[in-house]
C-alpha cells in the first residue's frame, strides 16, 4: 500500500469500508435477500424459499441464459479478432492515423447503447443486409458495443511491448507474419484474454441496444429480467440476476486463470 503508517492505513481500511459496503456489497446483498424469499413488507425480507432458483435454472429462464451465454461468447471472439486486428494495424500507422482510428472505434463508447441499437436497426431492416428479426442482430450490436474495448486493452498492450523481440526475431530472418504469430502475439496474450473477459462480461449485463434488437426466439437473460421486474415478479428477477452474475463470475473466473498460465509464459 502506500500509505505505510498504521493510522493511515486503518482509515484507508475505514473508507474502503465506508465507500463499499453501501456502494457495491449492500446492493448485490439485498438481490440475493430477495431472491431467496416470498414476502417483504418490513425492514427484512420474511418467507424464505429456494423456489425461485427452481424456476432460475430451467424453461424459459434456462434458454434465456443459454442465449446470453452464446450471444456473449460470439460477440466477444468477434470483438477480440476484429479489436486485435485493429490495434495492430494501428500500430503501424502514423499519429493523425491513429487517432483517427481510435476514434473509429471508441465512438459506439462515446454515444449511449440505445443509440448504437437503433442504428444497427436502421441499417440492418432492409435488403440487401436483413437481419432485423434474427439473433444475428442481437450478436451484431453486442460485438460493436465491445469491440472499443478490446481494442483500447490490445493498443495499450502493444505500446507496452519492447521492440527487441521483433526486431532480434526479424534479425534472424523470421518473415514478418511469423514475427507476429511466433513472438508479438504471445506476448500480447495476456492482454488477449483480459479483453476477452471485459468483452464477456459487458455483452452478458447489456440491455438497452438488446430491448430495440431481440426478437421472441432470441431473448437474453437481462431481457428477461427487465420483463420479469416490469410484470411485479421483483423475487423470481433477483433470482435470476442471481444467476446471471454467478455465471458471469464463474466465466470471469476461467478467464483469469487463463490469463495467469498467459502471464507465466
């Protein structure tokens, strides 16, 4: 830490506390209170059940999950090419065109999601691009709402990257693609999977572009959710969002261990 005396530390502790108990934990608690009851009318929740994860994990809400954890997956290898792909090209260019690319893709950050969902609705309803009604809709504004992220992780990388391994390979007379399969992308690997993970995690909570998109065979499972809060079902929603955020930290969690053998290597 840096403060190294033992009063500042324990404030350090006291605001930490402070700031996320009612901030962060006290929230995520209250879902998981409710999820596990059937009535609350006082201070604290009463009636507790486990019902509600009985209809969590199968029917609709299981399909719901599956799709998210498609939808998810696709958009973030998606993401990850297109985003790596672009910073390495970007690497190369020179500072105007650079910036003009970060632009490029930092803009769907830059504009709310809602925003971003209504134009792949606009640009996808007609022929000879349909895929308005279709998952692939859904998949495509997911990918184009990560992708800044994965290319931001994988620019930043790359500055961070010593040249002398290129260049020591490129000496020896490696040919450039190799250069760039053999040395540039292992180093970047780490970087790799945490983009990959940012990626996952955003595509599984987003909602707003998601409502303009989704049709009736292809709903998410925050979609579900909004629904089931909207309909008065505020217990079976927190059971639910229980087990969207338990399966994005258990993929979370994956991720990591993958970046940490990336890392070692």
């Amino acid at each position: 830490m840096l403060v190294h005396s033992r009063t500042g530390k324990w404030a350090t502790w006291v605001l930490f506390f402070a700031l996320f108990l009612p901030l962060f934990a006290l929230p995520l608690l209250v879902i998981l209170a409710a999820s596990l009851s059937t009535n609350w009318s006082g201070a604290f929740p009463s009636g507790p059940t486990t019902e509600h994860y009985a209809s969590a994990v199968r029917g609709e809400s299981l399909q719901a999950l599956t799709t998210s954890l498609i939808t998810a997956v696709t958009a973030s290898v998606l993401a990850l090419a297109i985003g790596a792909w672009a910073a390495l090209a970007a690497a190369s260019l020179k500072r105007r065109g650079k910036r003009v690319l970060d632009a490029l893709f930092m803009l769907p950050v830059a504009v709310p999601s809602v925003v971003v969902g209504l134009a792949v609705l606009v640009a996808f309803s007609q022929p000879p691009m349909l895929l308005n009604g279709t998952r692939w809709i859904v998949i495509l504004a997911h990918t184009v709402l990560v992708t800044a992220f994965a290319y931001q992780s994988v620019s930043a990388a790359i500055l961070r990257l010593d040249p002398m391994y290129e260049q020591a390979a490129a000496s020896l007379g490696a040919r450039p693609a190799y250069v760039l399969w053999r040395v540039k992308l292992p180093l970047l690997l780490p970087s790799l999977n945490a983009a990959a993970g940012l990626c996952f995690a955003l595509s599984m909570g987003e909602l707003s572009a998601t409502m303009m998109l989704y049709p009736p065979d292809w709903m998410p499972l925050p979609v579900l959710i909004f629904t089931a809060t909207d309909r008065g079902s505020l217990f079976t929603g927190s059971a639910v969002a229980v087990v969207l955020m338990a399966t994005t930290l258990l993929v979370l969690l994956a991720v990591s261990r993958l970046r940490t053998k990336a890392s070692f290597r």
